[in-house]
C-alpha cells in the first residue's frame, strides 16, 4: 500500500489566496507531464497484449526520432560554425 503513495510524494501545490482552479491546473500539468495521466489511462482497462506490443514499439520509434531530431537541431544551433546559416547563400 505504501508503495502506491510514493509516486505523490513532493507533489505538492501551494493554493495562494484561496484560487483552487489555478492550483488544480498547475496540478494536473504537473501529472501530465511526469505520465501519471497516462499511466492511470493506461491501467484503467485491459490492454491487450498486441496493444501493449504496438504501444510498446510505438515509444521507442517516437523516442529514437525526437532523441535524432535533438541531435539535429543542436547540431544547426551550435555557435561555433564557420558558416552562420549553413545552406543559404
């Protein structure tokens, strides 16, 4: 049981001058962005075990593309390059 609660530890939001909206909001940022969102969604309903396959595959393709496209874009925004805007004449 205790194991559950860990997750929530030091997610804490601070409700300043009694606006709970905001608070909820900046909440659920939060969770969204850690996947606690996904996670519940995720274990909400059976998935089936070629769903889980197809999701499974699916991250690790988004994953190597954005971590390939990082590589990319620090690659062009380096400051250290001969030619400012490489490709334009």
């Amino acid at each position: 049981m205790a194991n559950r609660h860990v997750q929530f530890i030091s997610r804490t939001v601070l409700v300043r001058n009694g606006n709970v909206d905001e608070a909820a909001r900046l909440l659920n940022r939060i969770l969204g962005r850690e996947g606690i969102f996904d996670q519940f969604r995720r274990t909400r309903y059976y998935e089936k075990p070629f769903q889980q396959r197809r999701r499974v595959n699916y991250e690790k393709c988004k994953a190597i593309y954005n971590e390939d496209m990082d590589r990319k874009i620090q690659f062009v925004m380096r400051k250290n390059r001969l030619e400012p805007f490489p490709g334009c004449i």
